[in-house]
C-alpha cells in the first residue's frame, strides 16, 4: 500500500493551494480576519484530534496550552527583544516545543485516569492555569493582562497572521497524516478502541499517548501564540477560555473525530456562521445557542460526524454495487 | 520437542486450576488438548503465554524455562495465542488489525509485504480489507485473528477453543484453516471443547483431568478410547450425541 497517492497529492496540494491564495484574492479585511480564525479553530481542532480523536480520550483542557502559548508569546516579547513584524513567528517552533516537553509530565498523571475522569481532570487543568494567570502577576500581570507591541506590515495586516495559521494547520495536517499511517496512528487506533486488548499484544500504551499528547499540545501552543500577536493583549478569560475549547471540540465532532479532513471540515463549516452571529448580534453571545442547537444537530443526525457519515454512504453503495449480502450488525446499520 | 510443561501449579485465588501438568508439545504438529470444564485446558494456555504466572513448576520452550515470562517477552520467543473471546479491534479496519498483529516489528515494510502475504493466503482479508472488523461474522473474525496470529511468523500458535459459539460450516473452516497451518509446518496447541473434531485434526492429544493430562496419545488413539467417554460422561463410552463435550464433527 503507497503513503501517497496521487488522488491524496491532489486534494492536500488543491485545498492548502487555494487556502494559500485566498488572502491575495480577497483583500477585504474583515473577510481576511474571519479567515484568520476560521484556520485558527481548524488548527486546534485538528491538534485535539491528533491526540482526543486517536486515542479516544477526551480532552477538554487543550485551552489551558492555548494560553500558555499565547503568554509564552506575550513574555517573549516582554523579557526578550525578538522584535515585531515577521520574527516573532519564528519563535512559535520553539514555544511549541517548549510547552509540548513540559506538558508531558502532567499528562503521565493525568493519563492514570481514563473516560470521563480524564475529561474532568484535564478540565480542571484549564482552570488551574487560568487562575495562575489570574495570580501569577509578576509574569502575566494577572487580570490587566500582558501587551504585545503591535507590528507594522508593509502588506494587508491580516494577511501574514492568515498565512501563519495556516503553516501551522499545514503542519497539523501533515502530522496527523503522517501519524495515522504509522506504527504509532495504529498503536493510538488500538487504544481507542480497547486499551487492554492493544497491552495485550505489547503495545506500549502509556508511550504511544504521550507522544500524541504531547504533538497535540504542541501544536496547540504555537497557535496559542500567533493568536496572542494577532490581538495584542493577553488575558486570563479570553487567552484560558472554555469557550475557545469547546468550539474547537465540537467541530471535531461535527466533521468527525478521528478522521484526517473531518476537524478541518467542522471548522470551515462553524466558525464563519459563529463569526457572522458575533458581527450581527454584538456582545449578545447569542451564538452559545447556536453552538447548543450545532451539537443537539450532530447529536441526533451525524452521531459520527460529516466524514465518517459520508464514507459510509459511500460504502454502502459501493456494497449494493457488488452485490454483497450487508452482513453488518443491526445496530452498526442502524447507527450509520 | 518443542514445548514441555513439567509439573506446573497455577489457578486463580486461592485455588489450582493445574494442579502439576505434564505435556509435550511435539514441533511440526497438531496438539489437541480435550476434557470437561474446569480440567484445566484454557488455564494451560493462558499459564504458557503469560496471563497467568505458574505457582510451580516449569515451561520448557526450546529448552528454555519461560515460565513467568509477560506476554510481551512469551510474544518475542514465537508464541501467540488466539483467545477464546474475540480479539480483534472491532472499529478498526480488518487490515489494520492485521497490520497490528506485526506492531512489534521495525521494519514497517516488511510488516507491509508480511501483511500483503497473508492477505493472499486468507482471502477474507484481501476482500474486506477496508471494513471494519465488528462488521465480520464470528467465523471470519477468528480467520482474521488466525492471519494477525502469523504476522510474526510464530513457532507455536495457541488456539483456545477456536470454534465456540460458531455454526457447523464456520466450525468447518477453522478446522480447515488449522489443517492448512499444519499443512505449512506450524506447531499447534488447541484447546477444544468439541473432543471428537479436534482429536481428528491433531496428530497428538491429552484428555485432561482435574489439572493433570488423564490420557495422551494420537488424536486417532484417543478417539477410540473408551476411557475418553468415562471422564467426559462418567463412565459410558464414546458417543457423538454431543453432550458432554464429545460433540459430533463438523
């Protein structure tokens, strides 16, 4: 079986070719902006996938290594002259780096726990880093928060943060690619669907989640970072939201978890609708209902997601074709 | 001989299950252990790759004593073992589960072409490679777990009651399958329920009895044992009416 195919080639190199070229295309700022966390919410909703999506357990704390990255950008810029416009990005390996190794520890605790205790643990997490930023306030300035001097681009202003969001999906992408197709994506698939019978055959289970764990956070971290720049000031509620986390989560679901383009697909189809209410209905936060009424949706309609639901579709077909008795059991065929 | 079991103690809690085992496991060939619930075969099995740590005694693999080893380390000597239950991961793809069973190996394209080899020897992962493993019947499940099992090239392959809960023309297929490894020069231990069919498709056999082997022999010897029906029926001779565990072939 070939890595790459040419049909895989051509839809990765078509969409991130025509994703690259959007900015120089459409210059209209507040467009550019929507873009800008629309590739945001893909880049973490494909990190949590990464590590939530492979493994099947649900984290609901990568928030808390969102702000980390956001403040690791903030403090960089504050004890450390990397100067303004482009170089500040080319720390964000570094952050990620940094903040993906330090993690590790936390989840090897963390990860002693499994199913809705993990869920909760690493929710907890969250506000645990939340209010040392709150707190911390020799480093993060507690609730004044931390500024970011903001650069002067020559082009669009929105335009290289777009583009930086983008490499980092196009990393996450090409990392959840990569890791799906190796001995450790079969490794985290054996987890997720029964850890014990993955221990059974030698597969080293804690290791195999680390990593994941730590690739997911990473990426996480980095993209903490560019949103840190994009908005100049840092705070504990908006830099460590919940809100930030379940948004990205749900469109996981939506698109499907576990799937390489579902999260990505999730996040094209909920942001630019999230980003629409939040222009036309202010600070109302009316789209938290919208976001309820979303999950209610996938819920009841795709329970595993747009991917996962077409490609089911599609088998189907391909089943009648062959003419092949549907030997699957009711309740698959009743959940599909 | 390529396995030897020397006295081994091992259960549960407080109580022995194998209260001192002696069996050879002959190279090259089929080994059928038979007898009523409870004599000890399953335990056997799960003592000789690792899920159950002997109390006593000793398992000679090649000469080496492997008794206590984790399945892990029993994995690297060539051992595998096919459980009773199903093992296969049912949400992932029928080739993946294949693809799993080569996890401990370095060279991923060697998992690959070792994979693509099997494929060809079992059609059923060839032709529903890409469904999902839950998606397959009882009897296809085992096959596929069959082909996971040989991923590694194993020296002897442990079968616990392969045919369980299976209908008469799956129950046929695994035997089949079974003939086909001995065929190819795999060493066997099975562990069946079904006396009859399994001492049919073995070269040897041990009837066992409250932990220890009661009688071992050929499997064509054996079947014609009366002393076979006593441990089964309590004193009556070989029947095919199916109770007792001396159920009809296939």
């Amino acid at each position: 079986m070939r890595w790459i195919t040419p049909g895989g080639l051509l839809r990765g190199g078509g969409v991130f070719g025509l994703l690259a070229a959007f900015p120089f295309v459409e210059r209209t700022d507040w467009i550019v902006n929507i873009g800008v966390f629309t590739l945001m919410y893909a880049g973490l909703a494909t990190a949590w996938n990464l590590f939530s999506g492979y493994t099947g357990y649900i984290s609901l704390g990568q928030a808390a290594f969102f702000g980390i990255g956001a403040y690791a950008t903030g403090i960089t810029f504050e004890h450390i002259s990397i100067g303004s416009g482009y170089r500040p990005f080319y720390a964000l390996p570094l952050i990620g780096l940094a903040v993906g190794l330090v993690s590790v520890p936390v989840a090897w605790v963390a990860l002693r726990t499994r199913a809705m205790t993990f869920a909760i643990v690493t929710l907890m997490l969250l506000f645990i880093v939340q209010q040392l930023a709150f707190n911390l306030r020799s480093i993060t300035h507690g609730s004044q928060g931390v500024a970011v001097p903001q650069p002067t681009f020559a082009s669009n202003f929105d335009r290289p943060y777009y583009l930086a969001m983008l490499s980092v999906l196009a990393l996450a992408m090409l990392i959840c690619w990569y890791v799906r197709r190796s001995k450790l994506g079969l490794m985290l698939l054996g987890i997720r669907d029964d850890e014990e019978k993955a221990r059974g055959l030698g597969v080293r289970v804690t290791g195999a989640k680390l990593i994941a764990w730590a690739l997911s956070v990473g990426l996480t971290a980095m993209i903490g970072g560019i949103w840190g720049y994009y908005l100049f000031s840092i705070y504990p509620e908006s830099a460590v939201d919940p809100l930030v986390m379940i948004g990205a989560v749900l469109m996981a679901f939506l698109g499907g978890k576990g799937t390489l383009w579902g999260p990505m697909i999730g996040a094209f189809v909920l942001v630019p609708a999230q980003q629409w209410a939040l222009t036309s209905y202010g600070a109302t936060r009316l789209y938290l209902i919208a976001y309820a009424g979303v999950f209610v949706l996938v819920l009841l309609l795709l329970p595993r997601g747009i991917v996962p639901s077409l490609a089911d579709l599609v088998s189907r077909r391909r089943f009648r074709a062959t003419d092949r008795p549907d030997v699957r059991p009711t309740v698959e065929r009743v959940a599909s | 001989m390529l396995l030897r079991f020397d006295s081994v103690v091992a259960g549960y809690g407080r109580g022995d299950i194998l209260r001192g085992l002696d069996l050879d496991v002959p190279e090259q060939a089929v080994t059928c252990l038979v007898g009523p619930n409870g004599a000890g075969k399953s335990t056997a099995l799960k003592t000789l790759s690792g899920l159950l740590k002997p109390r006593a005694g000793r398992i000679l693999f090649e000469g080496d004593d492997i008794a206590g080893l984790s399945p892990a380390r029993v994995l690297a000597r060539g051992i595998v073992h096919v459980p009773q239950e199903r093992s296969l991961f049912p949400l992932m793809t029928v080739w993946d589960n294949v693809l799993m069973g080569g996890h401990s190996m370095r060279d991923r394209g060697a998992v690959r072409r070792r994979a693509e080899a099997l494929a060809e020897r079992f059609p059923i992962v060839r032709e529903r490679r890409n469904d999902r493993a839950g998606e397959l019947s009882g009897g296809q499940q085992k096959v596929v777990e069959i082909a996971r099992a040989l991923m590694l090239r194993p020296k002897l392959i442990l079968f616990d009651e392969p045919t369980m809960g299976l209908e008469p023309k799956t129950r046929h297929l695994i035997f089949e399958t079974v003939a086909r490894l001995h065929a190819d020069g795999h060493t066997v231990l099975l562990v069946e329920q079904n006396a009859r069919a399994g001492l049919a498709a073995a070269d040897h056999g041990a009837v066992l009895d409250g932990g220890r082997v009661a009688i071992a022999g050929r499997g064509a010897d054996l079947l014609a044992d009366p002393r076979l029906g006593e441990l089964y029926l309590g004193g009556s001779g070989p029947t095919a009416n199916g109770s007792g565990g001396m159920n009809s072939p296939a």
